[in-house]
C-alpha cells in the first residue's frame, strides 16, 4: 500500500513545484532521499538503562530499529572514553520515511507547546532540513508515563540535489508548518 504523504508528493507537489520553477521533466523535481532521526544521550555514560530506554522509544516512533551509537574518540573534558555509548540513530528510507513524515507533520508538530511553526531557516546549502525536538512525548506511540528521562531528537530530511529555495516549497507543500518571516 502506498503512503498518503507519497501519493501527495506524486499527484500535487510535483506538478506544482514544475510549474512554479519551469521544469520540464518530473524527474528534475527533488524527491526526499532519507531522513535520519539522531538523539544523543548526554548521561549515557553514567547510566546504560538511559541508552536502552532511548533506543525503545526512537524504535517505537520511527517503526524501525534504532541503533546505538559510539564516541568515536575520547573526550575528557565530558567524561567521554572511545567506545562508550553516547546516543542512537535511525535512517529511515522508501515506505517508512513518507510514513514517519506524515505523523511528524499531522500529529506530533501540532501536539508541542506554545507552537508558532518550525523554523524555515534550518536548510543547509545544499537543500537539506534539520529539525531538532526537545521531547520525545510528542509522538503518539510513547506512553507518557512510561518516559524515564524527557530527551530531545533533531530529525535531518535529506533531498537529491537541490536548491534551499526548492526544498522549502517541497516541504511546504507537503504540509510542513513553516514559521511566518
């Protein structure tokens, strides 16, 4: 079955954004590549059951595995070793991105605090947007009672090769919340 958000992107994102940019062809259109979902863990290292608990609740809201990352190098200053756990990760790719994006977008954004819409100014220069959360009780399938310690995630979505300009509409008109300039 094919996602919702992926039937939009096909019947009425891409031939917008043709026409707003004068492309000829529906393949010049960007399309999202991935998106990675990285929350890192700042007490890891005193306390493995934050790791564990962090890797439940990322595998319950991206529907798909997450995996436990690793410094890389030590880091005195922050109490950090080679090789200790500081956090997880999960690339989501295909059926599963469109599907994690459409409940970020239609049930989580709307369910934060005080919300204005997200920040349009968070795309590098090469088109990709970064979006950072500072809690993790906003999906759905976390059971609030059940958070042992509030974290926070920064999503990346990642476009083929694009412009900030293009991404931004691509975003927009898929229903992403942009913040008024």
């Amino acid at each position: 079955m094919t996602p919702r958000l992926l039937e939009k992107y096909r019947n009425e994102v891409t031939p917008a954004v043709m026409q707003k940019f004068g492309y000829k062809n529906r393949f010049q259109v960007p399309r999202i590549k991935k998106i990675v979902i990285n929350m890192g863990i700042n007490a890891a290292t005193h306390d493995m059951k934050l790791v564990e608990a962090a890797q439940k609740d990322m595998t319950a809201i991206a529907g798909q595995k997450a995996v436990i990352t690793k410094a890389k190098k030590a880091i005195s200053n922050f109490k950090i070793r080679k090789g200790l756990p500081v956090g997880c990760m999960v690339t989501l790719r295909r059926a599963k991105m469109y599907e994690f994006l459409d409940r970020l977008i239609n049930v989580a954004i709307p369910k934060i605090r005080d919300f204005r819409g997200v920040p349009p100014g968070s795309f590098d220069h090469h088109g990709n947007y970064t979006l950072g959360l500072t809690e993790q009780a906003i999906f759905p399938e976390i059971e609030a009672d059940k958070i042992t310690k509030t974290q926070g995630m920064d999503i990346t979505i990642t476009f083929t090769i694009t412009t900030k300009e293009v991404a931004y509409e691509v975003l927009k008109l898929l229903g992403m919340p942009f913040r008024e300039a």
